[in-house]
C-alpha cells in the first residue's frame, strides 16, 4: 500500500523557518523524483520544488529559490522541504508527490498535505 504523509505543518510566524517531512512507504522510495506542491486558498496547486532519485539534482519555483531547501535521505524514505524566511503569501496545504517518470508505465502518487499558516 502506496502511502505518502507529510508533517511539519502548523501556524508559524512570518519569517519562521519550519520544515515539512513526507515518509514514504509501499514503493520503491530511491526511483521516484520527489516535489514538493502547494495549494493555497482558491488558487490552482503550484510547484514548488522537486529532487531526483540520488539527490543530484533539484530544481525550484521562482518564488522560492533562495528560501527554500528540498532534500531527501533514501535510507529513512522521507523527503524534507526546509523553509526559511516565510511570507504570509506562503500560507497554504503543503503536498508531497512521487513520480517515476517512466514513460510508459508512469506512476505517481499524492500525499493528503499539511497546512502551513503564516501569521502572526
């Protein structure tokens, strides 16, 4: 059973630095890209940051380069989206996905998400 669950969400002041977390389980954690999306109130889900399998490349939305950090460790199947100096424009549900990319058999899978709130 495929499962992704995000933590590290919550209410967290402007310029705060929380970092989210997804475990994987139920597949083979180390072939998928893994991104980072978010959904805020009424707007359409927006990329934020995706890493490959081994960690050799990353890549990140405009509007956070600089900010935010993706990173994963194989061994414990979890992926890390650190995040510094927080807006209130980044108030929003914080979702991981799973991507093979395969080209012909492509599989992907969504986390539920962890709201982030930022406000003082």
């Amino acid at each position: 059973q495929v499962q992704l669950v995000e933590s590290g969400g919550g209410l967290v002041q402007p310029g705060g630095s929380p970092r989210l977390s997804c475990a994987a389980s139920g597949f083979t954690f180390r072939k998928y890209v893994m991104s980072w999306y978010r959904q805020a109130p009424g707007k359409e889900r927006e990329w934020v940051a995706c890493i490959t399998g081994k960690s050799e490349d990353s890549g990140y939305a405009d509007s956070v380069k600089g900010r935010f950090t993706i990173s994963r460790d194989n061994a414990k199947k979890t992926v890390y989206l650190q995040m510094n100096s927080l807006k209130p424009e980044a108030t929003a549900v914080y979702l991981c996905n799973a991507d093979d990319r395969d080209l012909f058999r492509r599989n992907e899978f969504w986390g539920q998400g962890t709201q982030v709130t930022v406000s003082s």
